[in-house]
C-alpha cells in the first residue's frame, strides 16, 4: 500500500527568496530532528540559467522503539537526499528529495515546486507531494506506513511553520538594513 500528504501553500515573498530561504531552514530550533544539512554537490548553469544542488540531511531515527525490535530500523540516524533546481528563466525552484536509509524496504520521496503567484507574481505558490511505499515486512509494513503518514503530516506543518518564520524575520531584517544602511 501506499499513502501520500499533498499540499499548497502561499508564501507573500518573491520565489528567489523563498529559494534561497529553504537552505537556511535545517537544521533549526523548530525542528528538531534535522541533525544537520550538508551539499555534497553545487553547480551553476550560466548559459541555461540553472542552480543545482545535492545535498544530504541526517535525521534523527524517529520510529518508536517498539518499531526497532526489528534489528533493520534501529538506525541512530536517517539520511535523505534532496536535489535542488533553482530555474531563473522558467522562474521555478524545484526540489525532490528521497530516502537513502532503508532504500531497500522503503521508498519515501517528496516533490516540491515554487513557482511565482499568478494573482502576484511578488508571491510564490508552493506545491508539494510526499509519498511512502514500504516493500517489506509483510501486514507490519502498513503499520509503518501509517505512522509515516503522520509524520510525514506533522513534518510539512512543521516545515512550513519554519518557513514563514525564517521568511519573516529575513524580510525584517531586509527592511532594517535597506532603511539604515549603518545596520548590518
């Protein structure tokens, strides 16, 4: 079986800072279990007008420990990798992000998409969908997919809290620093 969250949701900042506010956003103190973010890889396509990114998150293994009687999922940590598309021309800033941890007995991937407002191209609409598939342990997988399903739910939330935080108060200080040029 396979369960899936869907969202879409409305920042009131221009694409480019959104973009460029999602990798700030880990690790932070409203998420707590993004241990850390590295970019294992950053090119530029000048002539296509194209970023790339791969980067690698470390999670913190948030399955029960009544779930890690299964020797496979008592990892201390879980890693995701999260490539990035940051499309000047399109404009468009994509992401798609999948797990490395557990690969083979479960497939969780999330796809995002931030394009500029049609009602205020200053704005930037995101699009995401998640999903998780797991491939092993028999009946007792649904019982994993369940609970991802509501982690998955929470983290978006999260996530998105985060967000509008860190948009916030980096609009703020933008403002203060564009106001009194002596502030920095």
């Amino acid at each position: 079986m396979v369960v899936s969250v869907t969202i879409q949701h409305l920042f009131k900042y221009p694409l480019e800072f959104v973009a460029k506010t999602h990798f700030q956003k880990y690790p932070s103190k409203g998420e707590k279990f993004v241990v850390r973010v590295d970019t294992v890889e950053h090119r530029r396509d000048v002539v296509h007008g194209v970023n790339y990114w791969k980067r690698i998150a470390v999670c913190a293994n948030v399955i029960p420990g009544i779930l890690r009687t299964i020797n496979v999922l008592n990892e201390q940590n879980f890693l995701l990798e999260e490539e990035a598309w940051l499309d000047f021309r399109k404009p468009e800033f994509r992401l798609q992000s999948c797990n490395i941890t557990w690969s083979k007995y479960a497939h969780i991937w999330e796809e995002s998409t931030f394009k500029p407002s049609q009602d205020n191209p200053k704005w930037t609409v995101l699009e995401q969908h998640g999903v998780v598939e797991v491939k092993a342990f028999g009946p007792f997988g649904r019982v994993l997919e369940m609970f991802a399903q509501r982690f998955l739910q929470s983290g978006v939330k999260r996530g998105l809290r985060i967000m509008e935080e860190l948009l916030q108060e980096r609009a703020s200080k933008a403002y203060i620093i564009q106001d009194n040029p002596s502030v920095s």
